[in-house]
C-alpha cells in the first residue's frame, strides 16, 4: 500500500518472519522534515537504523530491564495490588524502556455491556483516561472523576484510532501523523470513514504513537472477546518499533489486561459477598424479629393463661360463696322450729344472696358482649347536668349511714352531647358507687363537669370524680380495671365486691370511643388520706 507522504500513517502491526524485508523505503532518510510520516513496522530489520530515537541503547541491558518490569507486575498481581499501582508500574517502566515522552491508559465503559462484538456493528462505549506518565509525572484518575472530567473521556464513535484499533484487536497499531497542525487528514484503512482523533491523543505534539489494546480473550465460543482499553505510547520525535519490542510491549498489555480482569473479578466477587452478607444480616434480623415476636407472643399467652386462671378461681370464688350462704339458708329455713322473725331474716339473706348471683352472671354476658363488640351503639342527645342531678339525689341517699357529701360543680351553659345513653348511664353510677365503697367516713365526693375545646380535635366534655380515702399504688393503677382485679384497700377492708365494675366502666368507656384515666395522690405530705380521682373525656359529636 503506498501512503501519499502529506497524509497520515496508520498501520495495524501484525507479525512477521525475519527473512522480510523492512519496509525502510517507508522510512524517509535524514534530513527529516516535519511535515513527513513515518510508517510503523513490526519487522525485524537487521540492516542499519535510520537515525530515529532508539528505545534501548543495547540489547543486554534491556533485556535485563524487560525482565525486571514483568518480575514486578507479576509480583504485584500475585500480591492483589491496586490496579493503579500495576498501572505505575506499566507505564513508568515502559516509559524507561523505551524512552517515551508520553504513556497513558485508556478504558472502556460500554454502554450494553452485553454487546462488544466489533466484527458486526460498533458499538456504543465511553473511553475515560484512567492514568497518564508524561515528563516523569505520574497521574491517576479514580473511577468516580472520570465520568465528570470531560477532558478525559470522549466517545468512541467520535475517534477514528479507537475504531481501527478496536477492528485490529488484539494487534497493536502504529500512527504517525503528517503535521502539528490541529485539523489532521487521516489515512483510513480497511475503508474506514474521515473522522477527527480524539483530543487526548494529542497527535499535534506528539510524532509516533502505538497503541496496544487491552485484551481479554474469551473462554468459551458462545461469548465476545472483549476490549477493556487500550495502552498509549506516544513519542515526540519518529521512531521504529522493532519486533523484540513490540513483543515486550504486547506481553506487558497481556499483564495489564490481566490485571484489570483480576481487579473486576475481584470487585465482582466483592459485590456478591457484601451483597450475600447484606442479605445474610436482613435474614438474621428477620429471624432476630421473629424470635422477639414469638418470645412476646408466648409472654403473652403465659400471662392470658394466668389471666384466665385467675379469671376461674375468681368466678368459683363469686358464684361459690353466694350458693354456700344459700345453701345454709335454706337448710336453717327447713328446720322446723324456726321462729318467724328468724324465718324472715334469712329469707332476706336468701334474696340477696340470690340477687348477687344473678347481677354477677349478668355482668358476665355483658362483659362478654362488650368486649366482642356485640353490643350496638344507640346514640341520642342526653343532657348531661340533668343526668348528673338525677342520680346525685339517689346516691346522696345511699350514702346518708356513711356521712358521706356529694359535691356536683357544673358549668353555666349547657352540656348536651351525642351519646347512648344506657353506657352513659352505667359508667356515672358505677364510678359514683365506686367512689362511695372507697371514701373515708364524713368527707366529699366532688363531682365536676366542663367544656373543653380542642383546636385539633372535636369539642369534649371532661367528667372528674374525685373522692378521700386510701391509696391506689401506682404499681396497681394499670390493673384496676382488670376483670376480678380488686385493690390492696378492698382487701384489708374485706368489702364486698366482684371486681368486675371498673372492667364493665372500661368496656363502656371503649364503646362510646371516650377516654379514661385515675390518679391517686396524697392530700398533703403528713396525711395518711389520698385523693383518688377519675378522668373521663367524651367526644362532643
């Protein structure tokens, strides 16, 4: 192929036997001109070189360098080094070897990873400068800066070297250009179309350059070979590549490309161990979760099973003691020689015996109603101040023996609200004789109803009821409205009671979607009294 000298020279470098002759008529003699292209040859010439810059001075000594370079890369590959340290280490020593000016490393990013086949279509991929060795300076570029330094990538498309390289792969190409003029005519071969050289090769300075790609071979014929990039070296003045360093060059490309499919292997295998620890830990948290879960769910059904062992013995205990003073009734109500007053006063015991067996069973299938939502809700507009000054008068009554008072503090307006009107009613009355059973003789129960607006919520009606007498523990509040849970006061004074009131109020309270709390405080710090006081809210509907 003869190459007009104004154009430029592109050759792809395949190999030769030495019997060849060289391609020096290629080769202009001295002096040279500037404006002259130097054609690049693989063949071994064994006739004298013309005066071009010689990349080893003699053959001993080279080799020696040759073989100190590939002891190290392989050394440092052995080793897992970063790949930028391999990098170092290629160019600096090619650099040295050969007497460059300029050496530098380009990658491939692909844009279908899984299209690389460059004998059918070309595809699309971003080549990025990953280092460069120019004027014994060294510089690196990390992966994250490549992508945003557009003075370092350019597309592959866009540069006719990369596409004959990559067409020629893995064969290295040599280049040298006709002038150090910016705009650049190129000599295609295999009919390939004009198109500009990337900017980064910087041919206008730059005399020679051989490009050596980056290869890896594939395993198998379904898959691709793939290019990773390419080496770059580049030299000021022309000059002749000769076979025994081509070689050299082509074996320290083969370490570089190893290098790089070591370090990607690694960072694969990387990924899928942090990806497979990753997914080892959520599965240990996951089984850490459910083992709490199933752990709370077994505290659970423990403390339900004690629940409903206490809920049993309770119920024994409620429906045995009525039935055994019935039962004595009965037999003393047999005997014959009953008096008539005698007859009468355990007849009365039979009936209240018989009464408080028969509310017990009824709060339990209303606590069962309750608490499986069995029961409809009937709301309708109840007035509560009227409701309150009727069962005020009733309670006033019943608590006469006590000497108890009934203090009720109502607002001027009115405290009408949507509500059912039975729930409403049992919640009062059962909290009122609550308050009474636990009220020291001769003091105040006060009973306080008001309005309070709720800029985030609906208006609401507060109910408090608060009475003297003795202490609920903090530890006990929690549990006051348990079912047949009753207090340390209602036990060392042995009244009387099922303990299922304040249950029946919470299942009330629940039902008209209202709010229930109690304290207990002392009535100053040198008294023995507490004020016990309960909260009620209900939602103004």
């Amino acid at each position: 192929m003869n190459i007009p000298p104004q154009e430029l020279a592109m050759h792809s470098l395949s190999g030769c036997s030495e019997s060849r002759e060289p391609l020096l008529e290629r080769v202009p003699t001295p002096p040279y001109r500037e404006d002259e292209a130097f054609a690049a040859s693989r063949c071994y010439s064994r006739k004298p070189l013309p005066r071009c810059i010689s990349p080893v001075q003699t053959a001993m000594p080279a080799w020696i360098g040759y073989q100190k370079l590939v002891s190290q890369l392989t050394m440092a590959i052995r080793a897992n080094q970063e790949v930028n340290r391999i990098f170092q280490l290629a160019l600096e020593g090619l650099a040295q070897s050969f007497l460059l000016d300029r050496a530098m490393i380009i990658l491939f990013k692909y844009s279908d990873p899984l299209n690389k086949d460059f004998t059918k279509q070309m595809p699309q991929f971003r080549a990025s400068l990953a280092c460069e060795w120019q004027e014994q300076q060294w510089m690196a570029i990390e992966d994250g800066d490549r992508e945003i330094a557009g003075d370092y990538t350019f597309w592959g498309s866009d540069c006719s070297l990369c596409q004959l390289a990559l067409r020629e792969a893995p064969k290295p190409v040599a280049i040298a250009p006709v002038n150090r003029l910016n705009q650049i005519s190129l000599y295609p071969l295999n009919n390939l179309p004009q198109s500009p050289i990337a900017a980064i090769f910087k041919t206008q300075d730059f005399s020679t350059s051989l490009c050596l790609p980056l290869y890896a071979p594939s395993n198998t014929a379904a898959t691709q070979n793939t290019t990773l990039g390419f080496i770059i070296l580049q030299n000021r003045q022309p000059r002749l590549w000769q076979s025994a360093e081509l070689e050299f060059a082509e074996l320290i490309s083969a370490q570089v490309s190893s290098a790089i499919m070591q370090s990607q292997t690694l960072r694969q295998v990387q990924a899928l161990v942090d990806e497979r620890t990753a997914q080892l830990q959520r599965s240990l948290e996951v089984q850490a979760k459910l083992y709490e879960q199933t752990r709370r769910q077994i505290d659970q059904l423990r403390h339900l099973n004690q629940l409903k062992d206490e809920f049993v013995n309770s119920v024994q205990h409620e429906l045995k003691t009525p039935l055994t003073k019935m039962k004595v009734a009965i037999s003393i109500l047999r005997e014959a020689d009953s008096s008539p007053e005698r007859r009468e006063r355990y007849l009365d015991i039979l009936e209240q015996e018989c009464n408080q067996e028969i509310n017990l069973i009824l709060d339990l299938l209303k606590l069962q109603k309750l608490e499986s939502k069995q029961t409809q809700l009937h709301r309708q507009p109840v007035d509560l101040k009227l409701l309150i000054k009727q069962l005020a008068a009733e309670f006033e009554e019943r608590w006469h023996h006590k000497g108890l008072n009934l203090q009720v503090n109502f607002p001027k307006r009115s405290l009408k609200l949507q509500s059912d009107l039975e729930s409403l009613t049992y919640i009062i009355q059962e909290l009122l004789a609550n308050a009474g059973k636990y009220s020291h003789r001769n003091t105040t129960v006060v009973l306080s109803a008001s309005h309070q607006i709720d800029p985030q919520q609906a208006d609401q009606i507060v109910l408090t009821l608060s009475n003297l007498g003795s202490e609920i523990a903090p530890a006990e509040q929690p549990y006051i409205f348990d079912k047949f849970r009753r207090g340390k006061a209602a036990i060392e004074q042995a009244l009387p009671g099922t303990g299922l009131g304040l249950a029946l109020v919470k299942c009330h309270i629940q039902h008209l979607e209202a709010t229930i709390a109690v304290s207990s405080q002392p009535l100053d710090p040198c008294s023995n009294i507490w004020q016990t006081c309960f909260t009620t809210i209900f939602p103004q509907l």
